[in-house]
C-alpha cells in the first residue's frame, strides 16, 4: 500500500510540475496572499510582500519545493548566524557655545561643546541568514552602549573677583528666554556642569538575491538614534560641593528622538582570495519616515521661587536617508565556523540633534526641531560566523532504555535487569492508584543594563519562565471521572523583575509555592480546582505561537522591572539622582493575574472554545474564556477575561480596594512561512475608596480615583527551522503602558503626577535545541518614560526620566 501511494504522490506532483508553466502571474500573488493578509503593516509582512515583487520567478517547481526565488547557479542557502563585537566613535558634536557675556562686551569665561571631548564605545551586530518559503532572507540587529561625554568647569571669575558669565540660554544673552534675572541661578554663575549622551540602536530584515541578481537585498529596517543632553549652572562654590550646603542651582534636560522607518536597498559579496579566506562586505542605503520626539525640562533648585519650572515635548515628521558601509574579511577556523573582520561606517541625513536646542532651553514657545542635521559613526568589528549544518549531525542520542534494542531471544533474567534499571531511576509513588510525574526546569541568563549612569551586568533567573520543580499525578476514580493533584514550587533568587541597581540578589534565596491544589474533572462535565492555583484570568495575557516567551513574554515587567528610575537633569548628583520611591514595574504595575487561594471551574473545550471562572481569597473573582484553532496551515491562540479584585492586604482597616480590569492576548502563526504576530492588552479600572485606588488631590479633588491604565503589547517575527537543532525564532516587539503612576506622588513629582507613559521596544532571537530540550535566547530592550504634574505649590513640574537598556541572554532547560 505505501508503495502504491507513492507511485500516486509522484503522478500527482509530475502533473502539477507540466502545468505550472501556465500559471499566470494573477494566480501567483492570489497563492501569496494567506501569507501577507491584512497584516502588511508589519514589518515581516512587508519584507514578504517586497520580495515577491522584487523577485522575478523562475520555472515554478513541484508542489512541495515551490519558491518564488529562483535558483541561481553556484548560490548556497546554508543557515548562519553572525556575531560580531563593534568598536564605534561617531563623528564630533557641532560646536555650541554654552556661557556668554552678562552684558555685552562684558569679560566671561567661554565654555563650549568642543570641550566635551571625544570617546570610543563598544557594540553588538548579529544577522542571521535563512529562509521563508524556501527564499533566502537575512535578519539583522544592531546595538551600542550609550557614548556619554561630560565636562564640569567651574571659577568663572573675571579680574577684581566679579562674575559676568551667563548661560546662553539667559534672557540677556536669549530675549525669548522665561526667566525672570532677578531669581535665576543662570546668571553671574559660578560653573557649569554638561553632559552630552548618544545612544543607537535597530534592526532589519531583508530578502536576498533580489530580481535574480545574486547579492541584491531588498529590504526594510527600524533605526533608533537618540541624544541627550544635561547641563547644571551652580550659583556659588557651596551649590558645587558635594554634598551641597545650598541648592541654587539651574538644570536643563533636553532629549532628542529619531525614529526611523523605511525601506532599504543594498549588496553584498564575498570573493575568495585564498582556501579558507574571502574579502568583500556590504553596502546600503535607505529611505525613511523619521518620527522626531523632543522632550526639555528646565527645574530652578531654590525655595520660593516661581516660574522657572518648565517641561514640553514636541513631535515632527519627515524623511531621512541613511547610508551604511561594511567591508571585512572572512577567515574559516574550523568546519562551520569563521572568524569575521572588517570596519563599520554609518551615516544618517536629516536628523535632530540636542546641542542646537541648549540656548532655547529656557524659551517656553520655541518649536524650531531644528531636524537638519546629519550624524555620522565609525569603527572596526570582529566576530565569528557559525554554519549550524556543518557543526552538527542529524540523529539524536537517546538517554532512554530502549527494549526494542535487545537482542533477539533476550531472557527474562536480562529483561528484568532493564527493568530494576528504570525502577532505580523513577520516582517512586506512595499510592499504586495514583500516578507520579516528576519534572521541571531551569532557566539562568546574564543581564547586562544601562539607567544613563551606571551599568553593570547580573547573573539572574529569568522570571519570563523561572527555575521550578514540578509534581504531578492522577488516578481514575469510575468511569469518566478522574481525579489528581499539583504540587509546583519556585527558586527566587536574583529575580529579573527584583534586582535593582543596589541588589544585585533580590528578593534573596527562597521559595515560592506556586501550586498546590487537586482537582476533579469529568469528560463532559469539566473540571473542578480547589487549593493555591491560578484564576481564571492567569496566563490570559501570555498567547505565544512564536516560541519566544521565554525571552520576549507579552508581561515587559518581568525583564528589568526593578530597575529605579533616574533623574536625567541631576547629573551632579551621581547615584543621588535614582528616584527611591519609583521602579520601572510602578510604570507597568502587575499585568497578568497572581496566584492564590481559590476554587476554578474549567469546562470541557467545545470546537476550540474553554470557558472558565474562578473565586477566593478576600474576596476576587474572574471569568474568562479561551479559544484555540488549528486551520489548514494555521494557528490561533486567544483569550479574554475580566477580573475584579477586592481583596484587603493584611492590616488594612479603613477604606476598601475596588478594581476591575479586562485583559486577553491573541497569537497566530502562519506555519510555512513561519510568521507570526502576537498582541495583548490590560485595561484596569480603580473604584475602592482606599488610598491606593485614590489620587493625591492637588491636582485632582480629594478622593477621586485614579485614572485608568492601559497597557498594549505587540510583537512579530518569523519562527523557521532553519537548522537540524531545533526551530529558530527572531522577532521585535513593542509595548505602550499609560498612567501607570498618573495620580500618585511618584517619579520624582513632588505633588501629583496628571500624565504618565512607559514604551518599550525590543528585538532577539530564540534558538531551540530539541536534542536537549534546551533554548537559547539573546535580547535587548529599550525603556523610556515620560511624567508630566502639579508641585505641592500647584505649579507645572516636568520630569525629565533617563531611558533604561537592558541586554540579555541565557538558557532555559527542561527536565
């Protein structure tokens, strides 16, 4: 029978393969179009729709081989993976004047950027290059530690020990300035403190071999380049000293955003100069919609005054061109592996930079971006290049008994011995009615961050899916019911949403219980939970078809989140300038629903569909409902729930806490190509009367509630098994929460915050190695706050936040 089916499958592909000549060029894109959807807004999905059109096809193949990529001679579509260390400078700042003269013609001490001085930094490139749907494409990231530059000049003082240097931005040296020079510590002053940041980073992904010309790449990629820059003029030598024994002092804060989107085109080659050696590199170039974001704050450290406490932000659209340049050599070292040299040459057009914003610093209605600017980096790189294929061999060793493999005729005496073998190796089970499973995970990564100030790396446990040991077992009790327990505990130590920039081990060696429950469950009348487990709502935010989770959870917080966050214009202050009261995970308060005591009914699915409701503690309840559908070539995972907490911590006698939140993710994959994107959303309402469900009533009325938060999540890449180890998944991913702390007397504010946003953007790649049951991940994320208020004097406060980077990676394995 196997034999005559596959004499069918073979006439059946010798046919389709005579009339795919007749197939029009209609046709074709109508065979494409499941794969690009409505969906084309996503950067995968435009990489996809380009390369169709960019591509001219060949002979269309057989069914099962079908590419819309020819098949150029002496190309070889070998999966790799490149990673490669940068050493980058960038070209110098433009030349600003930071101090003038009082009056004109007036002796002063000049102070400019020029002073600031140059610095090298390190970086991070890694590319992957693979396939979709049989066409060869290429994956790519970028990344450099923050260049940060910094000057503090201070004796500003003119023959007869007067003072008549003032900071530009003054209003004798700015008319537009709102100030007032009579309370201004920015005039006669006696130093001045810069600091000047850059920050870079981006990914892309392109279709190789584009419009059959071996080397053209077509393509699309995001670009972030970003500048801060700080200043603080000190009114005496007693402002200066630290600490200081008075506090007047001017701080400006002035932050640059350049986000860039577009489509690039470009070429690359290698030629073989010798065995084992091949020069060559890469040149593109790019057209982009630049999304430029200004953020300033101007804060008068001195009691009583008034007036000089500003904030704005500022957006603008317009196009940019970007140009990049990568020449290297490649030297093979063994079987699979090269060592990868060359240089690093990027150039942005038409871009914002900080330094042409200092002397309007002080000027409320300056809305000049002065978006004109070009930035140009440069540098070396080093690094190797892995050919998976060539490293490892198909067949996985087995660390199981396997009967089957006896000899023939084995004795009864030599299969006993195979079985006292695997009694030795099994957990033992107290209950012969009741079965025994025992397994869990480990899951350990390194964390490198950076607040704007300090930076450092941690080993920690990945909390996305933490280290843990697992029990379960199950017993049938009459026919159609069944019966069974949970058992699951947790390692906490060095936890990636605890430690902070102070400990580097919170919340310290311990154990959490996250299960402990038994449940009933019948085939058609569900299942029925009682003990400490999740709610209904658990996990309903959590959809992942991507295979990323595990370094890229739809939950941001649980990466960084106890991270404080830093003052970006108290850079005099050092580490002074980390806000005690406020971390990251206040910004992204708990999104998905925690575990507890409580008694869940689950009903049987029914075509896809599970609903689900939950009640306990004191008091909290939830409903939710889940559907899942597997669809020709695809997936879908999705989920919905509403919860309402009402439950009192302990030791709490007045007021009660009212919230209610609605919340669910949805995930699809489209298998062949391996696409997918996953979305998740958290919309939580407070109406208790306690004083964590109330604003501070300065800027509000006494005992309104706080305002709502919203949280949305996005993330898209392309899951391929692009090696014999196991799937590959690379994706990026956005995230938006708002009004996380609006309301409250938090981040920084000294009286309400009225508007307040964290958005997060990141990108990695997650590698399965099925022969160990082990992933492998690497990712970056990129934090950035805004917090908007009212002082308790009822004035305008603007808090100008430093952004928070974190880089991670690490290994999860399950056992």
């Amino acid at each position: 029978m196997k034999y005559i089916m596959n004499l069918r499958s073979k006439s059946v592909f010798k046919a389709r393969e005579q009339r795919a000549s007749d197939v029009s060029e209609r046709s074709l894109f109508r065979n494409l179009w499941p794969v690009t959807g409505k969906q084309n807004g996503a950067l995968v999905f435009a990489l996809t729709l380009a390369s169709w059109i960019f591509v001219v096809p060949g002979d269309v193949k057989a069914a099962d081989d079908w590419s819309p990529f020819p098949e150029l001679p002496g190309t070889s579509y070998v999966p790799d993976i490149s990673v490669e260390a940068l050493i980058v400078r960038r070209s110098d700042l433009d030349t600003i004047q930071f101090t003038g003269p009082e009056d004109p013609g007036d002796v002063f001490t000049p102070f400019s950027s020029d002073e600031l001085g140059e610095k090298t930094t390190g970086g991070l490139r890694a590319t992957l290059n693979g396939h979709i749907l049989g066409a060869p494409v290429e994956f790519s990231g970028l990344f450099i530690v923050p260049i940060e530059v910094e000057e503090t000049k201070s004796g500003f003082l003119i023959a007869g020990g007067t003072n008549g240097t003032n900071a530009t931005y003054h209003e004798n040296l700015n008319p537009a300035a709102d100030l007032s020079t009579g309370n201004s510590d920015s005039d006669d002053i006696f130093a001045m403190q810069v600091q000047h940041q850059t920050y870079l980073f981006g990914a892309e992904a392109n279709a190789k071999n584009a419009l059959a010309i071996p080397g053209l790449m077509f393509g699309v990629r995001g670009l972030y380049f970003g500048e801060r820059l700080a200043s603080v003029t000190y009114d005496n030598a007693e402002s200066l000293a630290y600490p200081p024994t008075d506090n007047e002092r001017d701080r400006t804060s002035t932050r640059i955003d350049n986000y860039m989107l577009g489509v690039q085109v470009g070429y690359e080659q290698m030629f073989q100069v010798m065995d084992g050696v091949s020069i060559g590199g890469s040149v593109k170039a790019g057209i982009y919609n630049n999304r430029i974001e200004r953020h300033r704050t101007f804060n008068r450290d001195i009691s009583g005054a008034a007036g000089n406490t500003m904030g704005d932000k500022l957006k603008k659209n317009q196009h940019a061109t970007v140009v990049e340049v990568s020449p290297r050599i490649n030297i093979n070292l063994a079987p699979g592996v090269e060592l990868s040299a060359g240089g690093w040459f990027l150039w942005a057009d038409n871009v914002a930079e900080a330094l042409p914003h200092f002397t309007s610093a002080a000027d409320r209605d300056d809305q000049n971006m002065r978006s004109d600017g070009d930035v140009y980096f440069w540098g070396a790189s080093v690094g190797l290049k892995i050919q998976f294929d060539q490293l490892y061999s198909a067949g996985t060793p087995s660390s199981t008994i396997d009967f089957a493999s006896a000899e023939p005729g084995a004795t009864a005496e030599e299969l006993d011995d195979r079985i006292a073998i695997l009694e030795d190796q099994a957990a033992r089970r107290g209950s012969k009615a009741m079965s025994l499973k025992v397994s869990g995970q480990v899951n350990q990564m390194l964390m490198a961050w950076d607040d704007g100030e300090e930076r450092d790396t941690y080993v920690v446990d990945n909390i996305n899916s933490p280290v843990r040991f697992k029990i379960l077992g199950e017993g049938r009790m009459t026919r159609g019911w069944t019966a069974g327990y949970h058992l699951e505990i947790q390692n906490d130590h060095a936890r990636s949403v605890n430690v902070t920039q102070e400990d580097d081990e919170a919340p310290g060696n311990q154990f959490e219980l996250r299960h402990s429950y038994m449940w009933i469950r019948h085939n058609e009348l569900g299942k029925l939970s009682i003990g400490h487990t999740s709610p209904a709502t658990d996990n309903i935010i959590l959809n992942d078809l991507g295979g990323v989770h595990v370094a890229a959870s739809n939950d941001t917080r649980l990466i960084g989140g106890g991270f404080l966050v830093r003052h970006s214009d108290e850079i005099e202050q050092g580490p002074d300038a980390l806000i005690g009261l406020t971390a990251l995970i206040d910004f992204l308060p708990t999104l998905d629903s925690n575990r507890g005591n409580v008694i869940r009914y689950d009903t049987p699915r029914w075509k896809g569909l599970t609903l689900s409701a939950a009640w306990g503690e004191d008091d909290i309840w939830d409903v939710a409902v889940k559907y899942r559908l597997n669809w020709n070539d695809w997936k879908l995972r999705a989920g919905i729930g509403f919860l309402q907490d009402l439950d009192e911590p302990s030791g709490t006698t007045t007021g009660s806490r009212d919230r209610r939140e609605l919340k669910g993710s949805a995930s699809i994959l489209h298998q062949p190509s391996g696409i997918f994107l996953t979305s998740a959303f958290v919309h939580r309402e407070f109406h208790g009367d306690r004083s964590s469900d109330l604003t501070e009533g300065i800027a509000t009325p006494t005992g309104t509630n706080r305002p709502d938060f919203d949280y949305r999540y996005f993330s898209g890449g392309v899951r391929q098994k692009l090696t014999s180890l196991g799937d590959t998944s690379v994706y990026g991913e956005y995230a938006i929460g708002r009004d996380g702390v609006t309301g409250r007397r938090e981040a920084g504010n000294s009286g309400e915050v009225t508007n307040s946003e964290i958005m997060m953007l990141g990108a990695g790649i997650v590698q399965y190695i099925d022969a160990a049951s082990m992933e492998l991940y690497l990712g970056v994320r990129h934090f950035e706050f805004q917090v908007e208020g009212l002082d308790s004097n009822g004035r305008f406060d603007a808090e100008d936040l430093e952004d928070i980077n974190v880089v991670y990676a690490g290994a999860k394995i399950k056992f």
